[in-house]
C-alpha cells in the first residue's frame, strides 16, 4: 500500500492536469467513476484499481507527452481524477494485518469461567 502511494506522490504532472483532477476529485464516487474506466462489472478491491488506473495514467502521459493525434486530454484527467479518489480511500483504508482476531468458542468458554470465577 505504500509503495502505490509512494508512486502517486512521485508523480510529476502538468499544474492545470493536476489542478483539473483536484476539482473533479471532490465529486468522486467510486461506483460511478470506476466502471467507465476500469470496466463494468465487480469493483476490484482498492489497491488493484490503483494500480490499473496508474498504469492506463502512464499510457496517458506517454501520449500526451509524444502530442499523439489519439490523445484525450478529457480522458487523462478522468483516469486523474479516479486515481486521486482510490488513492484518498486506500489512505482510509484500514491495513489488512490489523483485522480483530476471531475468537474461538474454546476462549469464549475461558472468559465465561474467568468471568463467573471473578464474579463468586
């Protein structure tokens, strides 16, 4: 997760895409943006739309960047724009190794006695 974030921080865009996609990022809804750019179907978990959305941003930049006739500017601050947004939720997003462990009915049993032998 870091290392996506580490990679969206490095990158070096034009000011006005930049500022483009901040406006948009406001309004971000992932059910609504996500689909058109990654495809209809189940939302892949966070930190795969991340890395999708980065690597169809670089394709973007390489057109831009090479004044290709096939290149939208639109497009390009559309994939900005989801990619800011799954960026600011991967941020909210808890870290998977802190999931609550899941108590056993074997210490369920223990806390009860322990609670009956506390309260005797």
């Amino acid at each position: 997760m870091t290392d996506l974030i580490t990679r969206l921080s490095a990158l070096h865009r034009p000011r006005i895409l930049i500022r483009a996609a901040r406006i948009g990022a406001r309004a971000y809804s992932r059910n609504r943006h996500l689909p058109r750019l990654l495809g209809y179907g189940n939302l892949p978990k966070i930190p795969i739309a991340v890395s999708r959305l980065f690597e169809q941003e670089q394709l973007l930049d390489q057109r831009r960047r090479h004044n290709d006739p096939g290149y939208s500017l639109t497009g390009h601050i559309n994939v900005l724009i989801a990619l800011m947004g799954e960026a600011q939720l991967l941020q909210q997003e808890p870290p998977s190794y802190k999931r609550p462990e899941k108590t056993t009915a074997l210490a369920t049993l223990k806390q009860n006695e322990l609670h009956h032998v506390q309260s005797c």
